[in-house]
C-alpha cells in the first residue's frame, strides 16, 4: 500500500472484496465496521489487562480478523477459503468456564464503571456491547454466517465473565443492582 488514503471513498462508497461498489451503509459495511470497532476496543482493553487475559484478548482479535474478511465477500452464501472454525467457539466456552470457576455467584444486575469496578473491566464491557451490536448486524446479513453467529455470541458471553474475573482479581467490587432498586432510588431521588 503506497499511500493510506485512496479518495474512492470520498462520496461515500466502497468496495467489498471481489470487487462490488456498495454505498458505506450497506449492510455487509455495518457489520464488519462494527466487527472492527470491537477488534479496537478489545485492543484498547488488552492494553491495560494482565498477560493471561491479554494473551487471550489478542487470539480473539485474530478470529475477528478473519471474520472481518468474511463478512467483506461479495458472496456471503459461498463457502471461501478463509473460514471459521467451530473449535474457535469451543475455545471462549473453556476460558469462560475457567474465568468464572473462582467468581462469586451473581444474584444481580452489574453496573460497569468507577461505583463498581476497575477502568479495564468497564472497557471489557464497553467491548461486550460493541460485540453484541456486530451480532445484531451480522443477523440482518443473509448467508452461512452460523459460525460467525455462534462465535460472537459467546464472546460477548467471555467478555463478560472476563470482566468479573478482572475484578474479583484485583479485589475491586462490583455495583450490583436489581431493577426494583434503581426505580425505587428514582422515585426516592426524584429525578
């Protein structure tokens, strides 16, 4: 690539790989924009994780790499080289199974951010629902997208349990809440 920027672009439109021009909202465009937007903030919350998890932050982004490029495909329907395994979905089940091992039992809702958790934590959520954003966006797209499906579903799953097992590492609390308490607190605040 000789230069970053190629100004086909510039009047809103792309190119999807094979070649197809399609305007910058089309659908394939949401969804592997949203599948980059969670590759960057798994990055941005790798940073700031511990080794183990980072390690695993970072495996994860390679698997949206690929997905990115499938999603990208003219054809959607057809069964390229680049693919996505089942065993991948295995992977994220065993690491949730080992995050959540050592994790009090949750009883209640959990509010992210500087009441109840650490700063990495929050952008594991903030990660969490960027992933279930690309979800919904890969479910507007027709083709054999099961295993793209299958593999975000149950990151946004580790993500979660990846952020509880942050802070119950780092000793940090969690802000628990049940949805009677937060209209009760309303109406006692009145605001």
């Amino acid at each position: 690539m000789d230069k970053i920027y190629t100004r086909r672009g510039d009047e809103g439109w792309t190119e999807l790989l094979g070649g197809r021009a399609v305007a910058k909202t089309h659908p394939q465009v949401e969804a592997y924009g949203t599948v980059d937007e969670l590759t960057a903030n798994l990055g941005l919350a790798a940073t700031m994780s511990p080794p183990k998890l980072a390690d695993q932050l970072m495996w994860i982004q390679e698997r949206l790499f690929v997905i990115g490029a499938i999603l990208a495909r003219e054809d959607l329907s057809a069964q390229g080289e680049i693919r996505l395994s089942v065993k991948t979905v295995e992977q994220l089940e065993r690491w949730i199974d080992e995050l959540q091992k050592d994790l009090p039992r949750q009883t209640r809702f959990l509010m992210p951010g500087p009441k109840g958790g650490s700063r990495t934590s929050a952008q594991l959520h903030v990660a969490r629902t960027v992933c279930r954003r690309a979800e919904r966006r890969v479910c507007t797209l027709e083709g054999d997208l099961a295993a793209i499906l299958m593999f975000l579903n149950r990151l946004s799953d580790y993500l979660y349990a990846a952020a509880r097992w942050l802070n119950f590492r780092l000793g940090v609390e969690e802000y628990e809440m049940t949805i009677a308490e937060t209209v009760g607190k309303d109406m006692v605040d009145g605001e």
